[in-house]
C-alpha cells in the first residue's frame, strides 16, 4: 500500500482517500458477505457432532445477529463475546489500518523526506507506547496464554479484550509503511549495499532476528520464570514491530542489496504466485475447515508426525481446490463488476490498484 500509493501520488499529484477506502471496501466485501451468509444459513445444516452446536451453533447465532458488525469492519471492538467468523478479527484490524496509513502516506507525501521520516518515525513510537501503557497499565499478559482453560479461544479475556484491538498491532503496520516508503525512495538512488554485507544482515535481520524476537516469549509462558510487569510491557510492545521489521527486511535487503538473486528467485517463482490470487478466499475459508473437522470427530486424535504430517497436506490441498473455486464463481466475477462500475466512473480520473 505505502509503495504503490507514493508511486501514484507522485505520478498524479493528488489523493482520493474517499475512492481508495470504497474501493478497497468493495474488493473485500463481497466474498466475505457470502462467507458469513454461509456461517448463518448453510454450514449448520452440514454435519452434526460433539463439538458441533459449540462451533457451528455459537458462528450461526452470531453471524445472524451481528453480520453487520463484520460488514463495516468494526467487529474487534463490538461484540467481543459474540464474533462472526473467529478470524474476522485480522480483517477488520487491516482495514482499520488501512484508512489509518492512507493518511499516514498522505502526510509523508507532502513532507519534505527527511521530516516525513522523522513525522512516520514519531508515529511509530507514539503507537508502540500505546500496547506498552495497556500492558503495564492493566498488568496483562503480553500475548495469548493458557488456550487450554477455553472452549473457544473467544472466550478468553486477553484475546477478547486485548489481542484483536487495532491499536495493539498498528505498529507492525506502521513498520511496513517505513519500509514501503524506503523501497520506493531508493528508485532514486545509485547505491547498493556490497554482496557480503547483503547476504550477512540477510541472515540475521530476516532469520535470526525473527527466531530470537519469538523465543523471548517463552520466559512469559515457564512457570519458573516471574518476569516484570515492565518487562512484560516491553515485550508487548515491541515483538509485533520487530517482528514485522524483520520480515519486511527480506523486501528490503533484496531491492537495496546485491548477491540475493537466489532468495529473489525462491520467493518470486512463476508456480508460486497464482496463489496469492487465492490467498484472501484460503483465509475466508479455512478455519471453517478445521472446525468441521473439530466438531463431527467422536473420538480424539492420535498425535503423531505421521497424523500432523497427512491433515496438514489433505488440509491445505483441500482449502486450496475449494478456493480456486470460490475465486472463478465469487471472487473475480465480484471484482470484475466493481472494476467496470469504478472505470466508467473514473474514466477521466487516474486508477490505483492497491491489494
């Protein structure tokens, strides 16, 4: 989003934010809408089992009484204890974030670069300080612990309360917008880092970093370990935007380095990317997938590599098979009726394309 809107603005010299947020409204809508229709109308008709009236009973009152929640993209702060769609929450977080970094990149257009830096730079730390006071303030957890004692994980109070709000993950949001604006700043530039220098901070800012920033949380989850409601804080607030500033450094370290022509290769191969064309209807769908299979078992699971192993190829072949098919009858008819409306509309005006 950061990169492409610069490119357009900077081509354009203007900012529809009204058009961009409809846009962006009208390409997730629709396959969603007959998601959660199929929550409140059909899958509750589809199979029966000990678990099932707890999943698929608790998603069909839900998705009747409050789908409008989800449609306006506010369902993690309404209805904490009655959500459609478990993993509706990610969706209207990335909305929410979305108008936010619209104005955000707006802003950062309009600055001279080394004050938009320093203006984007300020933000990050003033939305980093926000998880750190919520933290320390109500003495919280610093992620989702102890699933065990739920049903759902709805019920428990750090996810419901806590873990979905957008305020909790705006600055691993605001860490992409950097890096966004950085990679597009540098079509500018004539320097390259050295080939040595590319592939070493490669390994530690993309790899190491990434691992060491996840196992820290470990100390919160050993019963031996007491940790300090300041460190507790700290860690809250600081995993998601580094963990976030070292996945985009892969983006980051392949545009501005040399010697990376083999990680540019694997991560850009032709047979990967028709699935990003089915990445939103997978997300859509397969948590409904795992939950059928949840709540018509009559007996528990063996767990073994074998067993892990063959539910995660038959899961993943599956979801994917189904949602080829929802993208070629919902998904692209959807988004091809949209483009027509919004082409006729803007025919003299200049088109965005923002994922």
């Amino acid at each position: 989003m950061s990169y492409l809107l610069l490119e357009y603005m900077e081509k354009w010299k203007r900012l529809n934010v009204l058009f961009l947020i409809i846009h962006r409204f009208v390409r997730l809508v629709p396959s969603y809408a007959f998601v959660i229709f199929a929550y409140a109308v059909l899958l509750d008709k589809f199979g029966t089992g000990p678990f099932w009236e707890n999943r698929f009973g608790f998603d069909r009152d839900s998705c009747s009484s409050y789908w409008w929640e989800n449609l306006l993209f506010i369902s993690n702060y309404a209805n904490g204890e009655n959500r459609c769609m478990l993993q509706s929450w990610y969706l209207s977080v990335d909305f929410q974030c979305f108008i936010v970094g619209l104005f955000l990149v707006g802003i950062f257009w309009k600055l001279p670069r080394i004050i938009g830096y320093v203006f984007l730079g300020s933000f990050l730390i003033i939305s980093t300080l926000i998880p750190f006071y919520v933290t320390y303030k109500y003495d919280i957890e610093p992620f989702v612990i102890a699933l065990g004692n739920c049903r759902r994980i709805d019920d428990h109070p750090y996810f419901r309360n806590y873990y979905i709000k957008t305020h909790m993950h705006l600055p691993a949001y605001i860490v992409g917008i950097i890096m966004g604006a950085f990679i597009y700043d540098y079509k500018f530039a004539t320097w390259r880092l050295p080939k040595m220098c590319s592939r070493i901070l490669f390994i530690l800012q993309v790899v190491v970093l990434s691992l060491y920033i996840q196992n820290l949380g470990f100390q919160f989850m050993d019963p031996n370990e007491k940790p300090s409601l300041f460190v507790k804080a700290l860690y809250g607030s600081l995993h998601r935007p580094i963990f976030a500033f070292s996945i985009c450094s892969a983006a980051l370290l392949i545009t501005i380095g040399d010697g990376l022509d083999f990680h540019y290769n694997l991560m850009t191969h032709r047979w990967i990317q028709p699935f990003s064309k089915l990445s939103y209807v997978v997300y859509l769908l397969h948590f409904a997938i795992q939950s059928y299979d949840l709540s018509t078992a009559r007996e528990p699971f063996v767990f073994s590599l074998y067993n892990t192993v063959m539910y995660l190829v038959v899961d993943i072949i599956f979801v994917l098979i189904l949602s080829l098919l929802f993208v070629v009858v919902i998904e692209e008819p959807f988004k091809n009726i949209g483009n027509l409306l919004f082409r006729r509309k803007e025919a003299n005006k200049p088109q965005v394309k923002l994922s």
